[in-house]
C-alpha cells in the first residue's frame, strides 16, 4: 500500500553548523524527526502529544542516512518524509532532505519506529484506529 508524503520546511540556524561551516551531520536527522513531529498532527491528524495522553510513545530502533549534499547558514531545508511499511509494533519511515533553493536532494533514508507503552517501556501492538489514521 502506498502511503502520502509530506513535507516540512526548516531554515538552517547558526547553531546547526559545524566547523567546516556546513549542516552538521547530527542535523540531518534532528529535522526529520522535526519533521515527523510537525506532520503527525498537521498532516496525519494524531499529535505527539495524542500518543502521550493515550499512554504511548515512539522509540527509534534503527536509522539509515546517507549524505549526498551539502547544506549551509540560511539555506531551508525541506525535509519529506512518508511510512514506507507500517508494521504491528512500529514502522518504517523513509525521508529526504532537499534543498529549497536548487531542489537537489542532500540527504535521504529510513527510520524504524517501534510504539512502546510508556508505562512499561516495552513495545505494544498498535491499535486499529492509529493504524486507520497513519494509512492515508
């Protein structure tokens, strides 16, 4: 099943560049999960927040990146990022990072997500209706 994508925009700031004055790498990863954040309410329609009151939260067990481009002081970042496989505990989320300005992707990858309960730490199933609300 294909899933949408979404996008966010994210201006780099001074304090996201490193001594070779470019994004630092950690960065990269720092606004997909900015991005993920922003698109969970906005776009899927269930906060952060939402899985918090509901006793749940996310934990990332696995990360792939690789870097293609290099980004700068004042250049936007836009960051898209769709499920690539939704799972009965967790998720696979893909991203890319393109440069507003030239369109040219600088990063891209995937993240794996389990949902764990918050009370106990441990991964739990997750419920139909989240899994309704994610596949879109």
């Amino acid at each position: 099943m294909p899933y949408s994508t979404f996008s966010t925009e994210i201006i780099i700031r001074p304090d996201d560049i490193d001594m070779n004055q470019h994004l630092h790498s950690t960065r990269y990863l720092d606004y997909v999960l900015t991005a993920r954040f922003d698109q969970m309410g906005r776009c899927y329609g269930m906060s952060m927040e939402e899985f918090i009151k509901l006793g749940y939260s996310w934990v990332n067990t696995k990360t792939y990146v690789e870097y293609k481009r290099e980004m700068k002081l004042g250049d936007t970042a836009v960051v898209f990022t769709h499920l690539d496989q939704l799972q009965e505990r967790g998720c696979i989320v893909q991203f890319e990072i393109r440069s507003k300005a030239t369109n040219k992707v600088c990063c891209n990858g995937w993240c794996e997500f389990v949902m764990v309960s918050i009370e106990t730490g441990r991964s739990v199933i997750i419920p139909d209706f989240i899994i309704e609300k994610y596949s879109v």
